[in-house]
C-alpha cells in the first residue's frame, strides 16, 4: 500500500528485501510506491528486477495484477511525486473476472489521493487495503482498513503495531490485527508531589517503566506540583530505561497565604489575591503559579 521504504529506497535494499520476498515459496506480493518512497526520476523501483512471486504496480493511474490460481485481482497505482492531490479514476471490480477483487491504495488527506470513505465502498470492491496512516485503523469492519506500520516510525507513533491477516470466506472478508512488534513507543505521565525530592522521582520513574515493560520506548511527563527549592535535574540517560525525553510540566507549590501576608502592598500580593480562590486544576491557578514564579525568579536574580 505504498511507503515500504520511509525514503528512496537504495539498490542494496531492495536486493535484500526481494530476497526475503522471493523466500516466500506460497505467497504472492503486490507492492506499490508511496509519496515518501516515490518513484522519481532515476528510482531503483523502475529498473529492479522483483522475483517471480512479487508484482509491483508502478503505474500513477490504476493497475491490476491478476491471480487466477487464487480466484484474486489485486487493483493499485503508485505516487510519482511526493504529493497526489487528485485521486486516480477506479474502475469498477467487475471487470477482472475473478471472484475475489481487492483495491491497494495509499493515501486520505487533502494532500494525497483524497478520498470520502462511502464512494469507495460503493464501487464494490469485496476489500480496501490503505495505507499511509502509521496507525492500524479499521474504516469499515471486514470492508476497508489502514493496517499501519510494522514498527512505530517517531516518538509519536504509540500505542501496539502490527500487520492486519485477512481471510475470505463465503460470509466475506475477516480481518484481525496481529501484534508484530517487539517495543512501543509510550507516553507516560508521572504525578509529583510537593515532598518529592530529585531522587524520588528517578525512583518513582524507573518503577513505572519496570511495572509498563522495559523493553518499550518511553517519553516521560512530570505532572503536579513541587517543592519551589528544588530543580529537577532529569536527563533520559540519568534515569534507567529507555526514555527518549522527559518533560518537566511541574508547577512549583509555593505557600501563597504566606506570600501574600508578605506582599500585600506590591504586584505580588495583588496577583496572589486575584486568582488565589481559583480551583488548582484551573486555567487562572496555573497562570497565578507561572506569575508567582516569574516574580520570584526576578527577585533572586
């Protein structure tokens, strides 16, 4: 469904990649080129030679790559350029004569082969296999699908990935999701409470990435509020696990009936007074806690 390779592919990949496919003794593959892996002037994809069992449809308006053996049609194009604006006329399935008609295609949003979910399956294709969305998403059940990425491609593609195996039967097509690879991409969120020091955080970390699995990848987020004299000094490679980043969202719990006894008569005392009776997850507690840090901040310097 395009997009095989998150770049232009080189010579020396591909010849690895066909190599795997050509061991696939009972499996045909058909393949196509996304707007990341393109076919440009000069692309590898347009003079690599594929082993007999994987069907590139290299075409920018529709192809068709026929099975009879298997009762399938498989209907595809591939990008020429990093963006396709319009999509390709579809044919109607009915031409190909097989039993089983099954359309490839990449894209979704305004910038690449826009489509609305309902003209597609009105064309009658007994399934839709997407792609371009890293994410597995089912659209319609047993009708059309992005199965996503094998493997998260950034930091921001959470959550489980996999490849979708799909079955077809005298009821229609089924489709599962199944889980493929071996680590995640994770955001997790840890609480601070004022008494926690540096070290109880590194602490409290470690023990959620133990309780969630070592073996995935971790974007940390510190939530709560902390002691104002203290400064979390938190660097991924400081804290054991695999974390990518850490971000320090803490707002500093000062004792703001003190300081307003104290400052009563200055801009501090007056910002204190104004947003004091807030709720603490409010929009006006916060914006008093990043005022009061400020001015305390100015004050020391």
């Amino acid at each position: 469904m395009g997009d095989l390779f998150h770049r232009q592919p080189l010579l020396r990949e591909l010849k690895e990649i066909g190599y795997l496919f050509g061991k696939l003794k009972r499996t045909q593959v058909v393949l196509t080129a996304g707007n990341h892996d393109y076919l440009k002037a000069g692309s590898y994809y347009r003079t690599f030679s594929w082993p007999a069992n994987v069907h590139m449809l290299t075409g920018n308006v529709l192809q068709k790559a026929e099975f009879p053996e298997l009762g399938v049609s498989v209907c595809g194009f591939s990008y020429h350029a990093r963006e396709m604006r319009e999509m390709p006329e579809l044919q109607l399935p009915g031409d190909s004569g097989q039993p089983v008609n099954i359309l490839m295609l990449h894209g979704g949003d305004e910038l690449h082969a826009p489509f609305k979910k309902e003209e597609l399956l009105r064309l009658g294709y007994d399934y839709i296999a997407l792609g371009h969305i890293h994410k597995p998403c089912v659209i319609s059940t047993g009708r059309m699908a992005y199965c996503g990425a094998l493997e998260p491609v950034d930091k921001n593609d959470t959550g489980p990935h996999g490849y979708l195996a799909g079955e077809f039967t005298e009821q229609g097509c089924r489709v599962r999701f199944i889980p493929h690879a071996l680590r995640e991409y994770r955001h997790l969120t840890f609480p601070v409470s004022a008494g926690m020091t540096g070290l109880a955080v590194k602490e409290g970390i470690r023990e959620m990435i133990a309780g969630e699995g070592t073996q995935h990848i971790y974007k940390i987020i510190l939530n709560g509020f902390r002691d104002p004299q203290i400064m979390f000094d938190l660097h991924p490679e400081n804290v054991s696990g695999n974390i990518i980043e850490i971000v320090d969202q803490t707002k500093p719990a000062y004792d703001f009936e003190k300081l307003f006894e104290q400052n009563q008569d200055n801009i501090l005392g007056r910002l204190i007074r104004e947003f004091r009776d807030y709720d603490r997850d409010s929009t006006e507690y916060l914006a008093m806690c990043e005022g009061v840090q400020a001015l305390m901040e100015a004050r020391r310097g």
